[in-house]
C-alpha cells in the first residue's frame, strides 16, 4: 500500500514538473517579446516623464528583464534534461517570484501617471494560474505582493494616492490566491484521472500485475539499454502448478483469489525495479534488469520457495519456473519463446521446479 502511494506521489511530481517546465517555458518566451516591444516603444518613442530617471527605469526593467527571461530559459532546460523535478518546480517558484516584483514595480511607475495596474494584475494572476505548486507557494506569492504595495503605499503614496489602492492590491492578492487554489485543484483531478486511466490501461485489472501492453513498451526501452550499455537482462515465467484443479475443487473464486495473492508474493519477493506481468491464465512474467542468467535461477528458486512454504488463499500451491538471460542478438519474442521451453520441461519433470534455457 505504502509503494503504492509512493509511486502515485511520483506519477503526480511529474506531470507537476513536465506542465511547469512547458507552462514556464513559454512565459519566460512572452516575458522576452513583451519586455522587447516595450523596450523598443520607449527608445524609439519615448513618453514625456518629469524626472529624467524615470524613463531610464523602465530601459532597465525591460532590458534587465530580458536578460533574465534569457538565463532562466536556459537554466530551466538544462533542469529538464538532468529530470530534476524539485530544480524545475524551484526556478518556476522564482521566476513567479520575480514577475510579480517586476509587476508591482511597472505598476507603481504607471499609477503615478495614468492609475494604471495593468501590469500587476496580469503578472499576478498569470503566474497564479500557471504555476504548479504546493499552495504554500502561491500564498507566498500573494503575501510577497500585499506586503510589498503596502511598504511602498505607506513610505510614498499615502499622501497622495487614493485609498482605495491599498483595498485594489489586498483583493488581487485574494482573487490571484483563489485563482492560484482553484486551478492547481483543477490540475491534481485531471493528473490523478490521467494516472487512474493510464494504470487501468496497462494492469491486469484482476491482479494488479502489468499487462502485456505495458510489457511490450518497457520490453522495448530495456532492450535498448541492454544493445547501448551491455547491461545483463534476464527474464522469469512462472505457472501455477495443477491450477485447473484449484477451480474446479474451490471454485473460480477461490482460483482468482490465488492469482491475486500469487502476483502479491511474487512482488514483495522481487527488487523494486524488477517487473511482474501476467502473460494470461495463470503464467506470470518476471523482468530482471541487470541480471544474469545465474542470479535469475537464484531469483527464480526463491519465489518458487516463497509460494511453496507459505499457503496461498488458505491452499498449498507450487509453481514451475523457466528462466532465461536476453542475449544482444535476439528478440524479446525470442527470449520469452525460451522461457516457456524451459517452462515446459520443469512441468514435464516433475513441477515444482525451476529450468534454465541456455543458448
């Protein structure tokens, strides 16, 4: 149960960093062009300002701002290709950290001109409604954004600016937080739908062990790093011994219940990264990364003991084993093909037994 939530916890970090890496991918994009044309109107055509420093602030913003769009591109893809999901969700963090500065900082300038907060009103709810985060961090945010337009409203613009700004700024921090709330809500129910279905597509919906659906495509990826690395892959199938006569004595019921426990002890016997699928009936396929054909028999006799010693569903049950090591030149046809050769002369030999296939 607890590998279980472990590994739904994972599947949901995922789609959590791959929607940051290409929602923030794309923000960092439009904060480059936005910050570029804005930079362009204010040196091609510039507005009238009172105090000279105050044009000079804007080249910098945007230029400054560029800059950064530039780097943190940057530093995002190299976050993607090293797969780190907490150094994506981190420079997403910081990169909303900063458009809501930068927002606050533009609007600031506008308001004393034009009473315009265009600018902190799209950075703040753009970016809550984009980033995926913990809500810890979106209430960071909002907070980041009330206490700082409170300092500046008090230091500089009680005197002079109405009210009713500080009242605009506290209900954009609520509505972006809400914003923030609902959307990530949003996001977790479609990911977790999108799990559930993918699960359901690729388990044996009885047993929970992986089908052959999802064999054919791990089969693939293994076979590809075994022919680029050398690395040894060994494969494992397993059969019930004399399962016909467990239906027909106990019942369907009592045979289901089998399999389900079986496909439990088979994967509390295995390595977390070995894989437990079920080829149909009662044949079960065990994957071995990394391992050679010695310890694959050594893997094999374990779980045949595991079953053997222990009842299963109340019922003493025994399984034969036919084992063999994947070869560079061959197929995974061709090695499951071996498997069950092997299969077929434990069976023949007496059941309850393990045979190796050697090329």
């Amino acid at each position: 149960m607890m590998n279980a939530k472990n590994d739904l916890a994972r599947e949901l970090e995922t789609l959590r960093s791959a929607h940051n890496y290409r929602a923030f991918m794309a923000l960092s994009g439009m904060l480059f062009l936005s910050c570029a044309l804005f930079l362009g109107q204010h040196l091609v055509m510039p507005d009238s300002y009172p105090e000279d420093w105050i044009p000079r602030l804007y080249v910098t913003l945007y230029a400054g701002s560029m800059v950064f769009a530039l780097v943190f591109s940057a530093l995002l893809y190299l976050a993607r290709k090293k797969d780190s999901r907490t150094l994506i969700l981190a420079l997403s963090f910081v990169f909303s950290f900063l458009a809501v500065s930068l927002g606050l900082a533009l609007s600031f300038l506008d308001y004393q001109y034009s009473d315009n907060l265009t600018a902190v009103y799209i950075a703040s709810i753009g970016i809550s409604v984009m980033l995926s985060a913990p809500y810890i961090l979106h209430l960071i945010l909002q907070l980041w954004l009330v206490a700082c337009s409170s300092a500046v409203y008090f230091l500089f613009l009680k005197d002079t600016a109405n009210p009713s700004l500080m009242m605009s700024f506290i209900f954009l921090g609520g509505l972006s937080l809400a914003f923030g709330y609902y959307t990530e809500r949003s996001r977790w129910k479609t990911n977790l739908a999108t799990i559930q279905l993918k699960a359901l597509t690729l388990h044996d919906q009885m047993t929970g062990a992986y089908n052959r659906i999802f064999l054919n495509e791990y089969m693939t990826k293994l076979l590809d790093a075994k022919h680029r690395y050398g690395t040894p892959l060994s494969c494992i199938l397993i059969d019930v011994d004399h399962f016909k006569s467990v239906n027909d004595t106990h019942g369907h019921l009592a045979g289901d219940r089998v399999l389900v426990e079986l496909v439990r002890r088979l994967r509390d016997t295995v390595r977390s990264a070995d894989i437990v699928a079920r080829m149909g009936g009662e044949e079960f396929l065990i994957v071995l990364p990394q391992t050679t054909l010695d310890k694959a028999l050594v893997v094999a006799n374990k779980l045949r003991l595991a079953v053997e010693q222990t009842p299963i569903a109340n019922l003493s049950i025994t399984v034969s084993a036919g084992a063999a090591e994947i070869d560079d030149s061959e197929t995974f046809e061709s090695a499951f093909h071996r498997c069950d050769e092997a299969l077929y002369r434990a069976k023949k030999s007496g059941r309850n037994r393990v045979e190796a296939s050697i090329l």
